[in-house]
C-alpha cells in the first residue's frame, strides 16, 4: 500500500487521538450529534466534521439522519458500528481456556471452550501445547463472525509489555512471550494480559467507567485480584501485585494466612486459606462449596467463617476505596457472590463510613458486583482486544 499525508490508514491501523477519543465516547454513551461530540471532547466543529468523515469512512461509525419534531433539517446522529470489527478473548485458567467473540459493543457473538494440555513433570503447563490449544479455539470462535481482528488473551498472575508472562500464577510459568508464537500461528495483533487489568479495560468502557473516572475492582476466587482505574487510565501493572491490599492486618489474634500473616485480609478471604481453617476446625477436607451447605444447613462454624470473610471482604473495599479516593468498587470473581451477599460486608462499609460526631463530610460507597462467569472473563479479554486493535492505550 502507497502511503501519503491525506490517504486514510489501513482498516487495521490504530485510530488517531481524536479519533479515539469519539469513539470511546460513542462506545461508553451510546449516540451522538457531532455538535455535542464536538462540545463534549473540545474539538472545533471543522475537526470533528473531518474526524466523523474518516471514522465513516473506515466504516466504524455510521451517520445517520435523524428526524426533530417541528424542525425542518433533520439532526445527524453518529454511531458506532457493532460489526465493524470482532476480537476473540481468551481467559486461561489452571487447566482451561475460555474463548468469546465481541463485537465493537463488547456483545459476545459466540462463545467455546477448550481443555489446555497436562503438565509436565515439573507441574508447569507446556507453552508451545498451550498456544496450539489456543490458535484452535480462537479459529474455531472466527468462523462464527464475518473476519477477526484480533486477540486477547487474560491470565491470573504479571505480565510485562502487553505480551510476556513473567508469573504465571496457575501455569508454572516464568517470562513467556506468549504473544509472539500466537500472532505468527494466527496473523492477527495479540495483547495479553492480566486478567483483573482485563476486567478494570472492560468497565472503564462498558461499566463503572461511565459515571466514574477513577475506580476499583476487587476479584475473590483462586486469590485476590485487583484491577485500578485512575483518572480515566488503568494501571496495566500493580507495584505489588494486590500484595498490600490482600495481606492488610484486620485482627492480629485472627488465623494465619499461607504466608504467616496473622488475621489479614487473605486469612480470612483467600480460598485457599479459608478451606485449610475450615478443615482444621472440622478435622476433615471441607471445601468452600462444603462449607456454602453447611452454612445453609445452619452450621454455625460455617456461618461464622463466611461472614468473617464478608466482613474482610467489606474492610477490603473500604481500604481501597480510601487509598484510591473513589467511591466507585466493581466486585467480581468466581467466589464473590457468596461474601457479597452476606450482610456482614455492608454493615461493615457502613460502620467504615460512619462520622464522629464532629464529622460534616459524609460519604457513600458504591459497592457492585460483576457478572464473574469464566465466559465473562473471556469478555474482558476480549475488550482489552478490542482496545488494542484501536489504538487505545
Ligand atoms: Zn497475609
């Protein structure tokens, strides 16, 4: 293709800025005039006319007429075009790899599934199986749709440069490119990344990020993850990986976590530490699905130990909704609807937020949980995907 400074960009190349910047907005609130895009984004009427002409063109968005009663000159309404591109989203887990297709809109198109392949001796996953495993799922899930235009793929654990698994949490991995060897077998763009930084992408457009420039998300499940959203920007790597949140010391006479913490947050939230206490206290295994029945049997060992996880689970969000100063906190994960529905965890955010009695500044959380299907990971993927294919950072 021959390049000059007025030819428009390949169908695949990243948008402009401003580019972007419509249709993100279009994405996050639905329709607009190009008056009110101009208004909102700061654009001169002349750059948004140029910018509504070349997002049309390349097919992203649609213009369309819009009758006004009693006007004559009907209104020109932009809106994105849903299939103007689909991304396949991949969440890897343990031992599965969980396959959506969305649309520009983050509407899942199809969805499949596929069993990753036994590990080695050493415990770790083969990598080279893995992306075979993944390439055909991915085919699979593009037969469904007209082309795709890219991959993403979410995994628990760092990545480092939208590309490398430096910790595979459930993998046994150690600094894995893992997008390279899948935009080979593939030919498409392939950003990897954490799955909870895939979670935050998708609600910065299609969830908390309508009404919240700067929020958290908390997932309970196989650990605790957290994604951060800070001025309209999601931090792509946490400094610590959630250490501090999820290790934050709530009662120092509590039970000890799997690293020796007394009383902190993963003592009483994280799965893992959760099932080894409750098995201590039974005497026998007792998973957190055993201990979910005896709870509705009215076990009171039971009861107490899920509720002194929701009341963790509330702390938690309250901490991180103070460090972060937002009011806005996304639960989500496999585990979260079991604590989110305790009334433990809300009379502890309410008790949180409770003002002395010198106290003027009064203070609301907003506190939701996501749907936390695998499928609904794959999602978040698959958005981060869409992100990429369009230039967002
Ligand atoms: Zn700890």
């Amino acid at each position: 293709m021959t390049s000059s400074s007025t030819a428009q960009p390949a169908a695949d190349a990243p948008l402009s800025i401003g580019a972007l910047a419509v249709t993100r907005h279009l994405l996050a609130h639905g329709p607009a005039t190009r008056g009110d895009l101009g208004d909102l984004l700061r654009v001169s009427s002349a750059s948004m006319s140029r910018l509504a002409r070349a997002l049309v063109e390349e097919g992203l968005v649609a213009e369309n007429a819009e009758p006004v009663p009693g006007v004559g000159r009907p209104r020109q309404i932009l809106s994105v075009v849903p299939g103007a591109r689909h991304v396949a989203g991949c969440k890897i887990t343990g031992n599965r790899a969980y396959g959506v297709v969305c649309d520009m809109l983050g509407d899942v198109k199809a969805t499949a599934q596929a069993a990753l392949p036994a590990r080695r001796a050493d415990g770790s996953v083969p990598v080279a199986a893995t992306v075979r495993v993944l390439t055909q799922l991915v085919t699979r899930l593009g037969r469904r749709v007209p082309s795709l235009d890219g991959i993403g793929v979410s995994l628990g654990g760092v990545v480092s440069d939208r590309s490398v698994v430096h910790e595979g949490t459930f993998l046994g991995w150690r600094d894995v490119d893992l997008a390279t060897p899948l935009r080979e077998r593939t030919g498409l763009p392939v950003v990897i990344t954490n799955d909870v930084t895939a979670l935050a992408r998708e609600q910065l457009w299609f969830g908390a990020g309508r009404t919240h420039a700067t929020f958290g998300v908390i997932t309970v499940g196989a650990g605790l993850g957290f994604g951060v959203v800070r001025e309209g920007h999601v931090v792509e790597q946490l400094i610590d990986n959630g250490h501090l949140l999820a290790h934050a010391p709530l009662d120092n006479h509590g039970p000890r976590c799997g690293i020796g913490h007394p009383g902190c947050v993963a003592a009483y939230l994280n799965r893992d530490d959760l099932e080894s206490h409750a098995s201590a206290l039974a005497g026998a295994p007792v998973t957190l699905a055993g201990l979910i029945e005896r709870k509705a049997a009215g076990d009171d060992t039971a009861t107490t130990l899920i509720d002194n996880a929701a009341r963790a689970l509330g702390h938690l969000a309250a901490t991180f909704a103070g460090a972060l100063q937002t009011t806005r906190i996304v639960l989500a994960g496999e585990d979260i609807d079991t604590f989110a529905a305790s009334p433990a965890m809300t009379e502890t955010v309410a008790d949180r937020l409770r003002a002395g009695s010198d106290e003027t500044q009064r203070c609301r959380l907003d506190i939701t949980v996501a749907p936390s299907s695998f499928h609904g990971w794959a999602r978040g993927a698959a958005v981060t995907g869409i992100q990429h294919v369009l230039g967002a950072v």
